[in-house]
C-alpha cells in the first residue's frame, strides 16, 4: 500500500510524492493515566505527535501493553480519557495502517472495546509471527521466565472469569481508584531498578536463551522491564529487545526493510542498554 502526499511547489502547481508504507513500529509501557517525568495528558499528548510522525511510512504498529496504568471494561462502562490516543489510533487506521494491540499486566482486564469500536485486534498472549521475512516471538512479558511466582499465581486468579464478574459488580467510582491504587504499587516496583542487570539476572533473558534452543525467531520483542534493551543471545543471531517505556525514556523500536534499531522519541539522552 502506498500513501500520496501533496504540497505546493513553484506557482500554484502540485507536486505529488509517493511514500511507500513500509516501516513496522513497535513500542510499549505508556502508563496513560498516571504522570510521571511528563503528566499523564502531556504524555499522551506526546505519544500521539509520535504517531502522526510514524504515519508517514508506518506500515504496521504493534503496541505490546501496558497502554494504561488501569484499564477494566465494564459491561457498559470503561475509564474516562484517553480521548486523543483513541481519536488517533481510528485517524491512523482509515489511513490504513494495521495497528495490533497487546494486553499488559496494568491491562490484562481489556476484553472487547478496541476490537469492536476501534477495529484493532487485541492479544492475550505471546505469539510467534513471520514480519517482512523475519520471524519474530512477542509478549508483553510479564509472568514470564524465573522467579517472580507470587506474581504468576496472582495473574491466573485476576485474569479467571468469575474475577472478572465479581470485580464488575464494584461501582466504577469505587472499583477504578482501588484499582489505580494498587496499580501504582505494582508499577512503582517494576521500575525501581532502573539498571541492567547482566544475562543471569534479567529473567527474559533467561526466558528467551531457553527459547532459542528450540525455536527458529530472530527477534524476541517485550514490553514490561521499563528499560530499553537490545541484546544478542549466544547463538549470536537471535536478537532481545525490550522496548522500554514512555515514562522515562521514550523509547520504540522500529523495522526498517530487515533491520531492526531502538529509538528515542523527543529524548536526547536516551541509552540503549545491551
């Protein structure tokens, strides 16, 4: 698919320049709804002069959870804001860029609002896909390699239906701020080590040497450490990236032909940890 933009050129004569879509965009860890270095709506903000950006040569954009700090679909009922990231995402969708969408562990209660009003598919859990030749496996991340089983039991109990149907019978005024609340300590606890920790600490790395051994993927794409990471594994041809976040470091990925890079959005001082 090709997009045609236009703009004047010498009298009142058009130029017409065609741009082929072709880039794959991948980013995660939004938080919206909760402000850190930037406000919440400044954030927001931000993220959807980003989008314009990308939407010049965006093929496709992955956003791989954790797009909010609360989200919970109740039956007729979702949290209030969000209106210029929604308002956006539909703009970029009739220019025809695929947008797909994860769930996140501040996430995990989303269930059909996206697929059916925004017309994104959403998923639930990893997958392995072929993009542009190369074969990539995607998660947001969290529950996943060693360690952390308080965390995995908890998951399958907040993600079990009867959950579910007992928390939607909490008033939207009561169930959104407890669970804002108990979201922001999560969070908090994610983030508090901001330092690489070296490949026999950082659990998915650990996670995807183990996967390499029986699976063909060049790319291994998180979400969910808050730290922009790209890493060669031992086999010396499957690449780690973890994606970072927008509360700190601005940061997305991007697929340009067969190559893949980490970038920064608005922040010079980005670091790449490897």
């Amino acid at each position: 698919m090709q997009k045609l933009w236009s703009h004047y050129g010498s009298g009142s004569k058009i130029r017409r320049i065609v741009i082929p879509l072709s880039k794959i965009y991948f980013a995660s860890d939004f938080h919206l709804g909760v402000d850190a270095r930037l406000s919440s709506s400044d954030r927001e903000l931000l993220i959807c002069q980003w989008l314009d950006e990308i939407s010049i040569d965006a093929k496709q954009i992955w956003l791989i959870g954790d797009l909010f700090d609360f989200w919970f679909e109740y039956k007729s009922a979702i949290p209030k804001g969000f209106s210029k990231l929604f308002s956006r995402l539909v703009l970029l969708k009739e220019k025809g860029i695929d947008i797909r969408v994860f769930t996140g562990n501040h996430d995990l209660w989303m269930k059909d609002y996206f697929t059916k009003e925004l017309g994104i598919p959403v998923y639930f859990d990893r997958i392995e896909i072929e993009i542009n030749g190369k074969n990539f496996f995607i998660a947001h991340g969290d529950g996943l390699g060693p360690g952390d089983s308080g965390y995995k039991r908890m998951k399958k109990v907040f993600i079990h239906p009867f959950s579910k149907f007992l928390y939607r019978w909490l008033h939207p005024d009561l169930g959104i701020p407890l669970a804002n609340f108990f979201s922001g300590r999560s969070r908090k606890a994610q983030i508090m080590e901001k330092k690489f920790l070296g490949r026999d600490e950082e659990w998915l790395i650990q996670y995807v040497e183990r996967k390499s051994l029986t699976l063909n993927t060049d790319f291994y794409i998180f979400g969910h450490r808050h730290l922009p990471i790209d890493y060669t594994l031992k086999n010396r041809k499957s690449r780690y990236i973890n994606l970072g976040d927008w509360l700190l470091h601005q940061s997305y990925a991007v697929l340009d032909g067969e190559d893949l890079k980490l970038c920064f959005y608005k922040n010079e001082n980005g670091k790449i940890y490897s």
